[in-house]
C-alpha cells in the first residue's frame, strides 16, 4: 500500500510538472521519490535506477525534447566553399597563422530542453531564460596556440568575477545597455 501512495503521489506531481511546462529528468524524480518516500515512512526506499525505468514503464513516460530550433547549413556548399574559396584565402600562409575564432552565447541560467513526460503528450517549454554571456574564443589551425577566452556581458560588474571556473587569463569587456 505505501509504495501505491507513494507512486499516486509521484505520478499527481508529474502532471503537474508537465502541466507547467517545466522540465524534469531520472535523477529530479529520484530525488523527488526519495523526499516522498521519506514522508510516508518507506525506510527502506532508495529509488534505484531499474524503479526508475520500471516507474517510466508503469506510467507510460518518456524523455522527450521540450522545443527544437535548428538551423542547418547546406554541406555542399560548405565543400564547395572548402575546395574553392579557401585555399585563396590561406594561399600563402602557414597553419600556424592562421586562426579561427567563434563567438559563443554562454546561457548561465537556462533550464534543460528535455524532460520526462507521458507517451503520446505534446510537449510544450515555457518562456526560456535569456540571461547570457557572450565568449570569444579562437585557435590557430594546427592548434599551437590557443587564444584567452574574451568574455562580454551587459553588467557593470563582470559576471567573471562571482564565477571561479573561468581560466585566470579569461578578459572581460563590461557592454552597458
């Protein structure tokens, strides 16, 4: 009988995670089945990975992507431009010169785009944080030289400051606005 409440209470919460629109995965129900467990006096429960798929099992769920944006690149002309257009480009210098940077929107805040839900529901996300930092980062062709990360963000106060897993030489450009 516990372990029945105990899935009516996990099975009532679900829906209404997905109900709001709000992402979930294996390891938040498991953590959320342990919670429960807790309070209905199950000692012994520990929300094993085989109760996990067996609950998914039960209860007809699935992991799904929330929402999917894409933009593809048609591959022939990228080797058209390969073949044709870049060896123009390069014509004359070394690997070591030459250097590709690209520029990475750093989402910090955004919530995961997949979630667990019921087999056969449509799968709507909510409103997405926009909160980012925008890094530039470059190498040269043979990979001899790595450039340091260029860090910019809106804040006054760099965001770099409050975050200890960025690189020590990593700079910053505060953007106001």
């Amino acid at each position: 009988m516990p372990l029945e409440e105990l899935e009516t209470i996990l099975s009532v919460w679900l829906k209404q995670v997905c109900t709001a629109n709000t992402s979930t995965d294996g390891p938040h129900l498991k953590k959320k089945a342990i919670h429960a467990a807790a309070l209905l006096g199950i000692n012994s429960f520990w929300a094993s990975s085989g109760w996990i798929d067996c609950f998914k099992k039960r209860h007809n769920l699935v992991y799904k992507t929330m929402s999917e944006e894409s933009a593809t690149v048609n591959p022939k002309t990228v080797m058209e431009w390969k073949s044709e257009e870049m060896p123009k480009v390069t014509d004359g210098y070394q690997p070591k010169d030459i250097f590709h940077v690209d520029e990475i929107g750093l989402f910090y805040n955004l919530q995961p785009n997949k979630t667990l839900t019921y087999k056969g529901d449509s799968c709507h996300g909510g409103t997405r944080s926009k909160q980012r930092v925008t890094l530039l980062i470059g190498c040269n062709t043979d990979g001899t030289e790595k450039l340091p990360p260029l860090v910019t963000g809106k804040y006054k106060t760099p965001l770099l400051q409050k975050c200890k897993n960025f690189p020590p030489n990593t700079q910053q450009i505060p953007m106001h606005g």
